[in-house]
C-alpha cells in the first residue's frame, strides 16, 4: 500500500481534475474553499494537493461541495475516480458519502 498521506491526494487530485473537465476553474475555487485542503495550480495546471486536517473529512467535504454545485452526477464522478484507487489500496479508509 502507498503512503496514506498519497493515496489521499492522488484521490482528491483525480476528483478535482475529474469535476475540472465538467466545471472548468470553478473546481479548483470550490475545492480551495475546504477547510484543510489547498490546490495548488501553476500555469493552469495543478502541481500539488495539500491537506491539513483530516483527510477522511476533507474528501467528504470535497465531494459534498461538488455535490452543491453539479448535483448527484458529481458523485458518481468521485465514485469512478474512488474504484480504482480502493482496489489497490482496500484499507482506504473513506467518508460516508463514497462508500
């Protein structure tokens, strides 16, 4: 299994990216609103995530804010980005909203 601290990045990163294609710069703006999370963008591209808080939380967040804006296809978005991700690390931990 990959570092945790990774494995949460990569998530939130194929999410945001993912909702990017649909919404355009508005998924990077939303996703910088969550508490304990920063997209870090460089000449339109994103470079890094940064989580600062629990990273269970933050992705719960994420996904619930994307939600508010795009309605339920954005779940299923986060679910497609979440499949692979959990068959190669089946200890992800998860919020509520992507099991």
């Amino acid at each position: 299994m990959q570092m945790v601290e990774d494995v949460y990045k990569k998530l939130i990163m194929g999410i945001v990216i993912q909702i990017r294609k649909n919404v355009g710069g508005a998924a990077i703006t939303q996703a910088n609103t969550i508490d304990g999370l920063k997209v870090i963008v460089i000449k339109d591209k994103i470079k890094d995530i940064e989580i600062t808080d629990d990273p269970i939380k933050v992705t719960g967040d994420l996904v619930e804010k994307y939600i508010k804006i795009m309605g339920p296809v954005a779940l299923t978005i986060a679910k497609k980005v979440t499949d692979p991700i959990l068959k190669e690390n089946p200890e992800l931990k998860l919020p509520e909203i992507l099991k």
